[in-house]
C-alpha cells in the first residue's frame, strides 16, 4: 500500500472505525514509514485536523406553520362588525346633531 492510500486510511484508525484489514495494514506500513508515522502523531496532535467522515448532521426539519384557526377568523369578524356598528352609531349621532 503507498503512503497516500494509508493517509486515507489513519483518520478511520484513529477513530477506530477501520475494518481490521486496514487497521493491520496501517500498522504494518506504520512499522516501515516514519512518513506516516508523523502523519499520524499529528492527527493524534490534532484530532480536529482529521478530515470530516461521519455522516452529515441531520438536519431538524422545520415544522410547518401553523395556520390560524377557524376561531380566531370568527373573532375577527365580530370584533369588525361592532366597528361598523360603532362607526355607524357616531356618524348617525354627527348627522342627527
Ligand atoms: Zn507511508
């Protein structure tokens, strides 16, 4: 295996999520490449420089807006009714007076 195939590999080492092939043929190479042996110190130095291999975020869906009631509508229209009521009642008395 050539250096840049272990490269790809010691990330999944260090996070013992290498199948027991690789992590064996990591350490074989381990035991004849100081390349990759720094490699991996640095990445054990530096757990955050490890390349992102999990699996995305999920991301929480949103929930869908709930839309207003039959209730409040009919609120709305009583609370309009008496404001034409009211509005007719002050231009009546403006007429009248
Ligand atoms: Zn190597």
């Amino acid at each position: 295996m050539s250096c840049e195939e272990i490269k790809t590999i010691i990330p999944l080492y260090i996070k013992h999520t290498a199948t027991e092939e690789d992590i064996s043929k990591v350490e074989e190479h381990l035991c004849i490449c100081d390349t990759c042996r720094q490699y991996l110190a640095q990445l054990m130095d530096k757990p955050n420089a490890i390349p992102a291999i999990t699996a995305p975020r999920i991301q929480e869906e949103t929930l869908p807006a709930i839309p207003a009631g039959k209730d409040s509508n009919i609120l709305e229209y009583i609370m309009l009714g008496i404001g034409v009521v009211v509005l007719l009642f002050v231009v009546f008395l403006l007429i009248k007076g």
